[in-house]
C-alpha cells in the first residue's frame, strides 16, 4: 500500500503554483492517480522553509480545507489564486 501512494505522487500529471505577494508562501498543486496533491511551501524571514505534502482524494476536499484555513480572510488574493490553481490541476488529470 505505501509502496503505490509513494509511486503516485511521485508521478504528478502536471504541476501547478499559487504563490503569495510577498512570495513566502507557495502553493505546488498536481493531479495524480489518488486526486490532489498540494505542497505548501514557507520561508521565513532567515530563508528558512516548511515544506508540508498533503492529499486530497478530490478538489471538494480541497476546497473545504482551504475554507477553514482561514485564508481567504488573511490572504485573499492567495486564495484567489489557490482557488484557479486547483480547478487547473484537477482539469488535467
């Protein structure tokens, strides 16, 4: 079972990014055999960077997720972006 996730993600169809004003926060989203996948990327101040790898089974998932981040209040024209990045990746799976 791990064998296949790990094989799946890493064979993205197509790459997608969302990337904020200031860009220390990028978004990285593909479509793969198990859905979404998005990779969230910040950089602190120093250059330091969280990298964080999640999956989503479908964008309805995804959508709700961003939802409740919170983002669309704190960084809307981040989620602007994140919301046409998504519809691109899932598009082209």
């Amino acid at each position: 079972m791990t064998r296949r996730v790990l094989d799946s993600w890493s064979q993205p169809l197509a790459l997608t990014t969302a990337r904020s004003d200031d860009g220390r926060v990028e978004f990285q989203l593909s479509s793969n055999s198990l859905g979404l996948q998005v990779e969230r990327v910040c950089i602190d101040a120093r250059g330091g960077r969280i990298s964080q790898l999640l999956q989503f089974a479908d964008s309805d998932s995804f959508h709700r997720w961003c939802d409740a981040s919170g983002l669309s209040a704190s960084e809307p024209h981040l989620f602007d972006r994140l919301m046409r990045a998504s519809l691109v990746a899932c598009a082209q799976s």
